[in-house]
C-alpha cells in the first residue's frame, strides 16, 4: 500500500535523526567533538520542529499526550548543552512515533466509493431499442432491462410478470425472492433469475442502494476517534517527571540534574512498547486469518463489553443446504436427489446450485439434462436419463403434473406439503408425472457458534444480542439455545444504526456482519466486523475487522489475541514506567549523567520491546 505524506515525513525524521547521532558519534570518535555536537544539534532539530508543531495541534484539540515529556527532554538538553543525550533522546522518539505509525496505518484505507459491486451503467429502453446509460441519466418512468447476474441499478417497480431477486446484501434474507409484477425492486439486489424489465421509481441517488452508502460515511465521520493507549498515563507521568526535575534542580542548583532526569523520563516505554506490542498482536491476528485494520482496533476489541451479531452468512452459512428428503417409497432419498440436482444443474439459481452440491457431497453420478425449460422463480423443467422431471416450488409442480395443487386436503399423504421449520424452503420433485417428494431446506447455524459465545463471555463479553433483518420467527428458530440477551429482527440498515448506539451505554461495542445492509451499522459500531470471506465489498470496507476465512469461530481467535496483546503491552507499560522512575530518582541525586541516563533509557527501552513482541507468540484457543 502506497504510503501517505504523513507516513514518508515521519519516515524522513527517523532517518534524520539516526543519520545526526551516527555521524557525530563517528566524528567523535575521530576527535572531531566540536563538529560532532554540531551534527547531533542537525539531527535533533527537525524531530524537535515537529514535534512543537504536534504539540501545538494537540493542544488546540485539547489534548495533552506525552511528547511533552519528549520535547522538553530534548530541549534542555540542546540548552545545556548536552547534544548527545538530546540526538539520543530524538533518535528514540522519532523511531516510536514511525512504529505507531506504522500499527495505525496497517491494512487500514479510507472507504472510497463503496461502489465495488454498483453497476456504473444501467440498460433502458429508448425509441424501440436498448441504450446503455450511466445512473446519472435515469430518470423516474425509465424502463431498465435487468439481465440475469447483474445488480439493480435504481429503486423501481417490477414491469415483466415475475423476477426472483438475491436481497441478502440489502435484507439479510438468506434466500431469493420471487416477485411479481408491480412489485418494488430494490437498488442494491441481485438479478438470481431470468432478465426482466423494471420501471424506475427514483433517481439513483435517491434509491436504497445510495442511502446505505451516505449512512456508511454518516457513521464514521460521527464516530470518535480512538486515543492512543499512552496519552491516558501522560498527565500523571508528566507530573511526576516536572516535580522530580525540578525538585532535583531547586535542592542542588545544578540544571544538569534536571535534564538527566527529563532525559531518563523520555516516556519510549510508553512510545515503544504499546505500538510494537500492538503490531505484533496484529500480525499474529492476521496468521489466523483475522485482519485488523490497525492497533486502535485491537486495542479497542480487548475492552468490548457488547457484541451484536448479524444472522444470514455470519451466525449462519448463508447458503440454504438440505434438511430432510421427502422420497417416495418407490424411489428412495437418493435417487431422488439425484434427479433433482441433474436437472438443476441447468439453472444457475442458488437453490438449485444447493442441491447440485448436496448430491456431489455425497458423491452421486449425476446426468447431464436435456431439453430443459426453466420459469424464472418457479422452477425447471426437462429430460434426465429418459425420464420426465420437474423440479421448483410445490405449488408449481403439483400444476404441471396434475393441474391442482397434489395433497391438498389430503394431510400427509403423497404428495402432500410436508411440515417445514420457519424460514425453510420446501422444492417439490416430480418424475414422470407424478409427484415423487419433497426436499426441505434451510440455513443453519455455522458449526461452533455455540461454543465460540461461550468462549467470548468467558473472555468478558457481557451482551450478546442478535439483529437481523430477516423475520423474527425465523430468527427466534434459528438461534434458539444460543442463550442470547435479546433479538431484534425486521430491522433496516439505518435501525441496526439506532441499535449500536444505543447499546454504547453499556460499554465498547462490537458489530458483525457480512451485508450491504450491515456496513452502516460496522461503521457506528467501536469496533466493526466483516465476514470478509464472501461477504460484501461495502461491509468489508466500513469494517475494523475482517474475517479473511469464512469460519465464525475466527473472531474469537481474534478476541483473545487482542486481549492477551493489550495485556502484555500494559505489562511493558507498567515495567518501563516503573524503571524509569528509578532512573529518575537516581539521576536526581546525581549519580546518572544526562548521556547515562539516555544509555540507561535505551536498555530499559529494549527490555519493554523484547518484552512487546512475546505478543508474536499468543497462542488462541
């Protein structure tokens, strides 16, 4: 990834820095002093120019962070003449500040137009002919054509007699839909059926498709921005540092003092060890295939105390997969099976992709079909081995064998509906005319979802709540014994929005999901999760958080690595501030230098760093 202006001028102040101390420490060694202490004093300034100029912002922000420490460190030494410790002081920090850096700007990039999967062009109907148009030229009472694959340009209504459209970006309905004529059409679904004409009812940028997106940016350009982990200890650590400086300087006298103790407070442990023991927690994520888009994320994942989870493709697969088979005594389960998934290899509808799947996963020769006729969001029809099959929903294909719809009023005899669970979906086969069984189907939750929620309240998850905008019966079904906090279904993109921040009161928030529909909510949420395997571009992009492997259980490999990440950057904290404050009294006393004590700060910063990075070693569940 290309680097910002931010990133290459940090960059230039590192190697300024390192190049001023190096020089003049080869000067020195040459017995050339005088010019080596002038080109220490060249090495510190340009850190110490922007460091000022940080300072400045941060406090017309109203912020108060460490560099503080840092700067006057460095400016008494220079004032007292002590060149060396400062080039030492301004090689330390610049290094510190391009590490974090560096942690923040990892796999992180603004959300550019979330038009990955928009089509750029729509098809209308003008004068008798088909014109290809840019969405800025739609216009209300334009008549589009809708090919098979392709993503609905506009909000609009439904002009050919059916269409069977793929929301589950927008809805998080799992399965197609079927409409008919007059029906609305919205911006953002998929076309899983035959090409249909639609009328436009808005402009593109008024459609659903174009709101989701301004509520995506509305989302994080209202979200706060994350503070650094080491400006929380700042003001007190900038106390303790000013009164034991000066209190050495006011006992004896000696400025020199004062500035071995502002040289051995230089706050690197702080600095250092946060930013390296975050990236090494990140890196280690990303072995297990969770991307974090930086260490204010990381950080941030340690502290959740609420987690709101979407239902279709992130508690559940997302794909419908077969529950039960209804045979016909005379045919048998698998037989029936593979008639059915023999012709339904002909359509490219994800029902019928499903059941070619199932018969292949369980290993059944499957015929090529012949003469094949498919009705769009109803069904197919065609020759399998000599044999008459239709395959789609049960009111279809009961009409096409015997006119009304089979086993009606007949209770469980052949033929009949059988009982299907809410949220299933039931395909009807039919063999030589006749009604030969049913295959029910439905989206299951992902293996070791149980599990992995027993695992994050036992990581210090308190909340666990479900949002979802499928149906509540089907949500309740599907989730039940998951033991949630609560559920709330039916919701819109701009409710699942409602819901994150209305959840902050309970403390840091966490959303998952993999839709369009769900990326305004990632973008509210204090940390957002993407299933990024085959969800969305738009939901990937709003995210903190992205599962780069479709495995739910991933996330709570990613919890406990940023938990145990923070904890050991904590550790370094506490021990690196510890040593310092002895180095400082020792230096108020007067038995450090200004030069032993950055020496002495190096070695405390080398520890905290070793320490830092056994964050590469954090071994997950």
């Amino acid at each position: 990834m290309e680097k910002s202006a931010s990133d290459r001028f940090k960059t230039a102040i590192l190697i300024l820095a390192v190049g001023g101390l190096a020089g003049g420490l080869a000067l020195y060694a040459a017995g050339r002093d005088d010019i080596a202490r002038l080109v220490w004093f060249a090495g510190v300034v340009p850190a110490l120019a922007a460091l000022v100029v940080e300072i400045a912002r941060s406090i017309g922000r109203g912020e108060v962070g460490l560099d503080i420490v840092a700067a006057l460190s460095m400016s008494a030494a220079l004032a007292f003449g002590e060149t060396l410790a400062a080039a030492v002081v301004a090689v330390m920090y610049s290094g510190g500040t391009f590490l974090e850096s560096f942690a923040e700007g990892r796999a992180r990039r603004e959300m550019h137009d979330l038009l990955s999967r928009v089509p750029r062009m729509a098809t209308r109907y003008r004068g008798g002919a088909l014109e290809d148009v840019p969405l800025d030229e739609i216009q209300p009472g334009d008549r589009l054509l809708i090919r098979q694959g392709d993503v609905v340009p506009v909000d609009g209504t439904l002009a050919s007699e059916t269409a069977f459209l793929d929301t589950s970006a927008l809805t998080g309905e799992s399965l197609p839909q079927r409409l008919s004529q007059g029906s609305e059409a919205m911006s953002g679904a998929t076309n899983a059926g035959e090409a249909f004409d639609m009328t436009a009812a808005r402009r593109a940028a008024e459609s659903t498709y174009a709101g989701i997106v301004r509520l995506v940016e509305e989302a994080q350009r209202s979200k706060a921005p994350m503070s650094r982990l080491a400006d929380r200890w700042s003001l007190g650590f900038l106390a303790v540092t000013l009164v034991i400086a000066l209190g050495a300087w006011w006992a004896t006298g000696d400025p020199i003092r004062a500035v071995a103790v502002l040289v051995v407070a230089t706050p690197c442990p702080l600095i250092l060890a946060v930013p390296v023991a975050l990236v090494a927690g990140l890196s280690r994520a990303a072995h297990f295939g969770v991307l974090i888009k930086g260490a204010g994320p990381l950080e941030t994942m340690a502290r959740i105390r609420t987690l709101i989870l979407d239902k279709t493709g992130t508690l559940t697969d997302g794909r419908p997969q077969i529950v039960t088979i209804d045979a016909d005594d005379g045919l048998g389960e698998a037989e029936l099976l593979r008639l059915a998934a023999s012709l339904d290899q002909a359509s490219k509808h994800p029902v019928a992709q499903a059941i070619v799947a199932a018969a292949r996963e369980r290993g059944l020769a499957l015929e090529v079909p012949l003469q094949v006729v498919e009705r769009a969001g109803e069904g197919v029809i065609g020759q399998v081995a000599g044999r008459a099959v239709i395959v789609g929903g049960h009111g279809f294909v009961a009409g096409e064998v015997a006119g009304p719809v089979a086993g009606e009023g007949a209770g469980k005899s052949r033929g009949a509906l059988p009982d299907a669970a809410a949220g299933a979906v039931v395909v009807a086969v039919a063999v030589d005319g006749r009604m030969a069984g049913h295959l029910v189907m439905s989206d299951p939750l992902r293996e070791g979802v149980g599990a992995m929620l027993d695992g994050l309240r036992r990581g210090g998850i308190e909340r666990i709540l479900l949002a979802t905008g499928d149906r509540a019966d089907v949500a309740e079904r599907v989730t039940e014994g998951l033991g949630l906090d609560g559920l709330r279904a039916g919701l819109s993109p701009d409710q699942k929005v409602l819901l994150v921040l209305s959840e902050h009161k309970h403390g840091p928030v966490m959303m998952v999901g993999d839709g369009v529909n769900d990326a305004p909510a990632l973008a509210a949420a204090d940390v957002g999760v993407a299933m990024g395997a085959r969800g969305a571009a738009a939901s990937a992009e709003a995210a903190d958080v992205v599962l780069l492997v479709d495995r739910i259980e991933r996330l709570g490999a990613g919890m406990t690595i940023a938990r145990a990440a923070r904890r050991i950057a904590l550790e370094s904290v506490v021990a690196g501030i510890g040593l310092s404050v002895l180095g400082m009294i020792a230096a108020a006393f007067g038995y450090l230098t200004p030069v032993q004590g950055a020496l002495l700060q190096e070695a405390i910063d080398v520890a905290v760093i070793l320490n830092a990075l056994r964050a590469l070693r954090i071994r997950p569940e």
